[in-house]
C-alpha cells in the first residue's frame, strides 16, 4: 500500500510555469522586453569579460572582480530568459537543475558583491596600504570564497527540495523554477524543514554580505565627504551611489522574496519584486559598473583598433 501511494505521488513528470500568463495582451511585447533584457545583458556582460581577459591594463583587483561579476551575470540571466521566453514547461530534472544552478549563482553574487565593495573601501579609505592588503593571492581566495558560498548554498536548498513529493497540482505560478514560493502547493510531504532551511541559508547568505557591503559604503561615503575639491567629491559620490543603488536593489528584493510569508497576496508582488535580481540588475550592472569608466572606455578602444587593424589584412 506505502509503494503504491509512493509511485500516486510521484506520476508528475513536470511543471508549468504561469509565468505572466495572466497579461494575454501584453504577451507580444513582454516577449520583446525581455528578449531585449537578454541580448543586453549577454553583450553588456560578455564585453567586460573579453576585455578584462585581454587587456592587461585591466589585471587589477577591481577589474578582476567585475569579470567574474559579469561572468555570474551572464551565467545566471541564461539559466533564466532562454527557457522564459522558450515554453511554458518544464521537466522535474531541468526543473531542479534550473533552482540548483540559479541558487549558486544567486549565493555567489550576494559574496561576490560585498568583496567587491570591500575592494572600493580598501582602494579609497586605505589607499597606501591598497597594493599590499589586496594582492592576487587575496583576490583569488576572495573570488574562490564567493563561488564556493554560493555552492553551498545551491546544494543544500537543492538536496532539500529535491527529497520532497510532487504530487500536484504541478503548476508553478513563477516565471522559473523557483519552486519555494510554491512549495506547499506542489508538495505532497511536509514542507517545514524545507521552508525553514530555506530561509536560514538566505539569512546567512544575504544578510552578513549585505551589512559587510552597507558598512563598507559608509565608510567610503565618509571618506569621500573629507575630499576638499567640490568636482572631485560629486564624481564619487556620484559613482558610489549608483554602486549603492543596484546593490540595494539586489539585496532588498531578494530578501522581500524570500522572507516574507508565502501568502497568495504577496506571491504576485514577490514575482515582481524578482525581477529586479534577475532580470534589472545583471542588465545595469555592467554599465554602473564598468562601461562609464574611462579604463574601459580606453581598452574598448584599443580593441576596436586591433580589431580594425587585423581586419585590413
């Protein structure tokens, strides 16, 4: 009898996802946005990867770190958008292989983006001890914690998800596989140790990076208040508070998706408030980032004329 209710529980061979499936009218042109969102993140973010790789002006600590951001972000928005924009369903095994892969990159970039704020604090409130403290040997150990935090993160909400039952309904009302929103709906076992490790890893995962990328901030904001030249002062300030801006973007609506209760209410507003770290962010991020920097400006530069120079042969 306990097998045969096993093998009732498990006749789900996949799940479809509403996506935004309820704005019949809106269809066409969401299609477009978000085919538009992934064609500028890839070429935003593959364009810092090429020229941090091949420009040697750019082997510094900050540039190293916003290659492996750009590579996240690539990495992450084509977890995402392809399969978003592709069809509606998807087979349990993509399914959780889609989560893994999102919640290891998600967890990476929440490190990820509090070493690199340690970075600016370091080049701007230390900047005689810069070249010693942030020397490759720390950058690579900074850049290797982050992807390892991230998979730790991936595996351990995964392995929990995945010893769970799906019995139905198998409708996902997400546009991926986020299945903790919906977790109580789709399952057929007891959710709450689910539930409850879910939202520890993002306590541990986003809060500490957060308050470390907060502090570092301040720190940063008052230094740049000491500067005595007014022009000099609002160019970074200016900077930073785009740096700060995308950062709590990231970190405030992931931690609204999260934590808050998994009410129907709130599950449309969660799947907005996504969005913003999946979709917004890895599109903005080379540009705040990187692409307004005159060292970039100058090796896109330099490329284009190799580029054109090979090209003449």
């Amino acid at each position: 009898m306990a097998k045969k209710v096993w093998e009732n529980q498990t006749t789900i061979s996949e799940f479809i996802l509403l996506g935004f499936g309820d704005q019949l009218k809106l269809q066409i042109l969401l299609f477009l946005l978000f085919l538009l969102c992934y064609l500028v993140t890839m070429a935003g973010n593959l364009l810092i990867v090429v020229l941090v790789v091949t420009d040697r002006h750019l082997h510094t600590p900050m540039y190293f770190f916003l290659g492996n951001l750009s590579f996240l972000e690539s990495c992450s928005s084509s977890t995402i958008l392809p399969k978003m924009l592709s069809c509606i369903t998807i087979s349990i095994k993509a399914c959780f292989t889609q989560f893994f892969i999102f919640s290891c990159l998600g967890g990476s970039e929440c490190y990820l983006l509090s070493v690199m704020s340690y970075d600016r604090y370091l080049a701007v409130c230390r900047p005689l001890h810069y070249a010693t403290l942030m020397n490759s040997r720390l950058c690579l150990q900074l850049a290797a914690g982050s992807w390892v935090s991230g998979l730790v993160v991936g595996t351990g909400i995964t392995v929990r998800v995945s010893q769970l039952s799906f019995c139905g309904p198998n409708i996902i009302d997400h546009y991926f596989c986020d299945v903790i929103p919906d977790i109580k709906q789709i399952s057929c076992t007891d959710t709450y140790l689910v539930e409850l490790s879910a939202f520890i890893f993002v306590c541990i995962f986003t809060l500490p990076p957060f308050v470390l990328t907060m502090a570092s901030y301040a720190y940063i904001i008052a230094t740049i208040l000491k500067i005595p030249s007014t022009t000099g002062r609002q160019k970074a300030f200016s900077t930073c508070s785009s740096h700060l801006t995308v950062v709590a973007l990231f970190y405030g609506t992931l931690m609204l998706v999260y934590m808050l209760p998994g009410s129907r209410k709130l599950r449309y507003t969660k799947k907005i408030f996504s969005l913003f770290y999946t979709v917004l962010t890895p599109m903005v991020n080379p540009l705040i980032y990187s692409l307004r920097n005159k060292e970039v400006k100058e090796a896109l530069q330099r490329v284009i004329r190799k580029f054109i120079a090979y090209s003449t042969f």
